[in-house]
C-alpha cells in the first residue's frame, strides 16, 4: 500500500511491551520507510517488563503535541490502552481489524493506536497502523461525543 504523503510529515511516537517487541520493529520500518519521523520509547527485547513504564512517556508525548499520534503494543492490547487513557486529552483505541482503526479515527478522534499483538498478524498491525494515522477526523456529530470524554 503507498502511503499518503501526509504521512511523511509526522511524528509518531511508538513503546510496546515484551509481547510487543517484534511487531514494533516491523512498524517502525513501515513509518520511516513513509517518511515519517518516529520516536521509540521501548522496550527493545523480548526480556520481561511492565507495560506502564513504556506508554506513559508515548502518552506523555501525544499529550503535550510533540507528536501526531502513538503506536501502543502489548499482547492483548488492554494494559497499554488502559494506561494511555489516564492522561487527560489521550483518546487510546483498541483494535483489532482495519475497520475500527479507521472508525477510531474518524468518529472517535482516536490519537493512540493499541494493538493486540497475541490476537492479529503482524501484517494487520502494520495495515491497521496505516489506516490510522491515514484517516482524519470526521468531526461535526462526532466532535459533540468526543468533547464529553474527558472527566477531569
């Protein structure tokens, strides 16, 4: 698939942990070989570690603007996600086919992707991830909904 050329010109900022480790490497290809700029947080083997330790400083980033969007990897995609979303202004999405990524995007103004790396294929990941970062918001009805998420 050729990416956008709108794609070229951002920065992603991406960390998994273990379970996510091989997948996050094949991304990070994808991206900079799309021209975009990417900021990997870690981890960078396989060795066992804490999830949380990996998405606050992508969150961390999306949050203050330094970065367009994040990429977030663990095996069920839940603890990264759930983590991520304790920053006010981080909208995570969970998905698991092409198609919630794109609707993560264009109802929900999702700007962190997290991927089940034990439930999808390292292809699908690199499609979802494509999908995501390639998809605007749609905005109108939606921009109300989104306005309401934040609690604090």
């Amino acid at each position: 698939m050729i990416l956008t050329n709108k794609i070229a010109e951002m920065k992603v900022a991406i960390g998994c942990d273990h379970a996510g480790f091989d997948y996050k490497d094949t991304i990070i290809r994808v991206l900079k070989r799309a021209g975009a700029e990417v900021i990997d947080k870690g981890t960078y083997s396989t060795d066992s570690v804490d999830y949380p330790d990996f998405v606050h400083p992508v969150a961390d980033l999306v949050e203050s603007r330094e970065v367009d969007f994040g990429v977030l990897i663990c095996g069920s995609g839940n603890g990264v996600s759930m983590s991520a979303n304790k920053h006010t202004g981080i909208r995570a999405a969970l998905c698991w086919k092409d198609e919630i990524a794109s609707l993560a995007r264009l109802h929900n103004d999702a700007n962190i992707i997290s991927i089940p790396a034990r439930f999808v294929s390292a292809k699908l990941a690199r499609q979802m991830v494509r999908t995501f970062i390639s998809t605007e918001f749609e905005g109108g009805r939606h921009q109300r909904r989104v306005d309401k998420i934040n609690m604090c």
